[in-house]
C-alpha cells in the first residue's frame, strides 16, 4: 500500500466523509471490492466473492426468519392462538410483558370501553408477530407460541442460518 492510501486509511478511520469518497473511487479504479479491498471485481458486478457470500446468507436467514413469522401470524388470525394478556373488568383488554415488546402500548392507542380491543388487534399483525420473533431470537422473553415456533424452527434451521 502506498502513502497516499495510508493517509487516506487513517482520514477515514478519523469520521472524515471527503476521504471516503477518494478512498470508494481508488477502489474502484483498482477494480476492487471497497469492504474486501483484497477482493477483485470482475466486469460490471458490484459485490465481490466475500460480499456475495454475506448477502446471501442474509437471505437465507431473512425467509428463515419470515417462515417463522408467516407461522405464529397464522395461528393468531385463524384464532388457533391468542395474543397474551389480560381483560379488565370493564372487558379492555392489555397485553403482558412478554407479549407488549414496547411496541403494542407505545404505538396504539389505549382501549376504551367502546374500543376494547386496541392492543390485542395490534397484537394479531403481522408487524407485531415480526417483532416477537426477533425478541425471541434475542434471547428475550416471549409469549409461549412465539418461542415454541422458534425453537421448532432453530430444531429444523438450515446450515449456518440460525443464530
Ligand atoms: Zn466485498
């Protein structure tokens, strides 16, 4: 490596938005990868050996994780699950900690006696099954049919996909 890219290394290592931009342009003169410097491009593609690689684990990992959502979303609109939580006296019902994630109580508005299903309709999309999932893969604690569906999945998971 000569100076130039040396000086140019250490200016980007500093925050500086100027010598990434020289530094993208000098790998794409040399025909390289700008993450795998040590990685040729060959003709017009973008990503090199090691990006293609990344990208497609990422793949595999994004409809590993949307089976699983695509599973517990399922059972909670066909009813065969219900959301976990509590009803109140006046018959509203609000969500448990493990089922709530900060997203349910945060994002709708809270149930009144006309509209006492707020929460649990949120608490059914799609939206809120992917939040649970992810939560579950983290290790956090989760409604019981979101981590028996992860654990089946982790039990069944492709090479290298789950975490
Ligand atoms: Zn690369």
């Amino acid at each position: 490596m000569d100076a130039t890219m040396q000086s140019l290394k250490r200016r980007v290592a500093g925050g500086d938005p100027q010598a990434q931009r020289s530094l993208d342009r000098a790998h794409d003169r040399a025909g390289v990868c700008r993450i795998h410097p040590e990685q040729l491009l060959r003709g017009k593609t973008r990503f090199c050996r090691v990006c293609k690689a990344l990208r497609k684990a990422d793949l595999a990992r994004e409809r590993w994780i949307k089976e699983i959502v695509n599973t517990v979303y399922g059972r909670r609109q066909n009813r065969s699950v219900h959301p976990d939580g509590d009803f109140d006296k006046a018959g509203r019902w609000y969500p448990s900690d493990e089922e709530d994630q900060g997203d349910v109580t945060c994002n709708v508005r809270s149930p009144s006696r006309t509209w006492p299903y707020s929460y649990m309709l949120r608490a059914r999309t799609k939206q809120h099954c992917r939040v649970l999932v992810e939560a579950a893969l983290a290790g956090k604690d989760v409604p019981g049919d979101v981590a028996s569906a992860v654990s089946r999945a982790r039990a069944s998971e492709p090479e290298g996909v789950a975490p």
